[in-house]
C-alpha cells in the first residue's frame, strides 16, 4: 500500500525530475514511460521500517546504504552518470550493509574446504564482491517488463522462507516488505494480457536497491548459527542473475570491451533477437529462476551433499553461460528451437488430394 501511494504521488513529478524513459533510448519501448519504481519501492521499505519494532526493522547503516544507493540510481536514470560514479557509489552502499564488519560471509558450508585460502581472512572484501556483483547482477537482469521485479520476488520468496526455518527475524521482515512493494509495482510493470508494455519502470534505482537488498538477506540467512539450509542452496536460488553477470563480464574482458559498457547480448536480448515476444522472454527466465530455486531446495531437503550440489549447478546453469559467451550462436540455434516448438503447436492446414477435380463453381463441399 505505502509503495502503491508513492508510485502515485511521483507520477506527476516524473517529468519535471526527467524521470521519464523515451523511445530510442536504450530500452526500446514504444511508449514513454515514467522511471519511478525504484524510488518508490525505497520510499516504502524505509517508512515500513519505521513503523516496525527494533526488533523487526533495518539496521540504521543498511537503511542509509539503501538511500544512496537508491538516490545516484535515481540521478543516473534522470542525467546518466556513467558507470564510474554508479560504481563508487555501490562500494559506499556495500560498505554501510556491512554494517563496521557486522555482516560478512565468513562461512560458505563444505565448500570451504574445496578454497585455497580461508573465508574468514576474506571475509570483508569477499562480502564487498558479493554485494557490488548483484546490485550489478539486477541490473543486467532488467531488461523487458516485469523481468528483474519478478525475478526478485521469486528469489526473495525462498529467501523469505529460509529466513523463517532460521528465526532470522530481520532478514524476513526485509524480505517480506519488499516482496509487498514489489507486488504493487508489479500492478505498474508486469506484462499481463492487453497491456501494450510497462508504465513504470524499476530504473537503475530500482535494480541495484533490489539488488542490495536481496544480496544482504541471502548473506544473513547463509550466516546464521540456526540456518536449515546450506548456502550452496543460496546460490541455486541466486544463480541466474549471479551467471548473467558473470558470463556478461567474461565475454566483454574476452573481446576487449570495458565490463561496464552497455551492449545488447544480454540473454533476454539473446531471446528477443531470436524471434521470442518480450512476454514469452519474461515467462520464460522467470520460470527458470523458478526452477533452479525449487531443485536447490529439494535435493538439499533430500539430503544431497554441498559439493555435489555445487558441482550440479555449474552444470545447470551452463547453457545460459554458453548463450551469453556466445551470443551469435545462441539467437541462430534459439531461433531454430523456437520455430520447431512453434510448428508443433501450429495445426497443419489440409492437404487437398492433387487428383480430386476443383469443386464446381458455386458448389458445396
């Protein structure tokens, strides 16, 4: 509801704050719309966190880090910083989550031992990593309507209940909040039936808050003394924007291109360009965050080790690695996969028998 009424309340402003994405302009939308979602999604996970207990509510560093974070986002959409400003600001944002060393990844389960050094020693720079690479993984993730909004309300649908099976009441007040304000912005954003495209968009404001917030709560719940799941789980649940960002950066080193110039070879860029409707390409790597989510899930309920669930997820999340390393070939074999699947719903049309005679003219058949 609080997001619902900022998303309403910035409207009219949106243009006066040049809060507005224009055909032409790097996401190829017909029509203008207003780029507000990510200052109201901060705006209502800072006025819920007031109205919460101590007990419930964000810390006062990871509040300030969500701000800033939230306000450059918001400069960049309106007067297009650059990446450098964008990247300092994200190392500040990172550095007040941490909270002065109250939050770190000093424990990563049975893969520690497959590490030559040890977590603890890293632990802060390692965590820094950690929050910078998935701000910029949500980034890359926000691309068509509904994708990088919808990806983070599934990713933090299993956090939410892996904070719950640990007690870590913070981390799921976080979650629970934002998967709210996301639902609000989702009424703004989705791609339902009869809507030509998006009327409001996340913006760089709103991906890298989101991601912050979804890196934050899924290091708090891997970290905890009572957590239920290992956080080679995590990973599974956060695989597909931590692969795009990965492969993304690979690729662009590879080929000589700075890792934070923009392109269009992202995977929905990849699925688009191979003759799949922006709807269908959201549905489509939704329902593989979906995926990966539920099979880290289940073979950690039934008892499969950490290593071998690390080792199967380098294998599951390959093919998207392979896509974006080698985007040219992915959109031709995408293309070919999409026409075959497309003609095995296709009704054939009737063959006529070649010796039938033509019906005469104005005769039934």
């Amino acid at each position: 509801m609080i997001c619902l009424t900022a998303i309403r309340s910035l409207w009219p402003f949106a243009a006066r704050l040049r809060l507005v994405d224009h055909p032409g302009r790097r996401r190829r939308q017909g029509d203008p719309a207003v780029v507000i979602g990510g200052l109201a999604i901060t705006a209502a996970l800072i006025a819920a966190s007031l109205l919460f207990g101590p007990r419930y509510s964000v810390s006062a560093s990871l509040a300030a880090g969500l701000a800033l974070i939230a306000c450059v986002g918001a400069l960049d959409d309106a007067l297009d910083l650059g990446y450098g400003p964008k990247f300092i600001a994200q190392l500040v944002a990172a550095a007040l989550a941490i909270g002065h060393g109250q939050m770190a990844l000093t424990d990563l389960g049975s893969v520690d031992a497959l590490l030559p050094v040890s977590v603890e020693s890293i632990a802060v720079p390692l965590t820094l990593l950690a929050l910078v690479g998935f701000m910029n993984a949500m980034n890359f993730l926000d691309g068509v309507d509904g994708l990088s909004a919808g990806a983070a309300t599934i990713m933090l649908g299993y956090l939410a209940l892996a904070a719950a099976e640990a007690g870590t009441l913070g981390a799921l007040a976080l979650a629970g909040v934002t998967i709210a304000a996301l639902a609000a912005f989702l009424l703004f954003n989705f791609p339902l039936p009869g809507r030509a495209q998006a009327r409001v968009f996340l913006g760089d404001s709103g991906s890298l808050t989101l991601g912050l917030i979804i890196a934050w709560v899924a290091i708090d719940v891997s970290q905890a003394p009572t957590r239920t799941i290992a956080p080679v789980v995590i990973a599974w649940i956060l695989a597909v924007p931590v692969t795009e960002v990965v492969a993304i950066t690979l690729r662009r080193l590879f080929t000589g291109r700075h890792p934070f110039r923009a392109d269009r070879t992202h995977l929905h860029h990849i699925l688009l360009r191979a003759g799949f409707s922006r709807t269908a390409v959201t549905y489509l790597i939704l329902t593989w965050v979906a995926t990966l989510g539920a099979i880290g899930w289940w073979s950690a309920a039934t008892g499969v080790s950490e290593i071998a669930l690390l080792y199967t997820l380098g294998v599951a999340t390959s093919p998207h690695a392979l896509m974006v390393l080698f985007p040219n070939r992915a959109i031709r074999l995408a293309g070919r996969i999409r026409t075959r699947v497309r003609g095995l719903w296709t009704p054939r049309r009737r063959r006529v028998n070649a010796a039938q005679p033509p019906p005469k003219p104005g005769s039934r058949r």
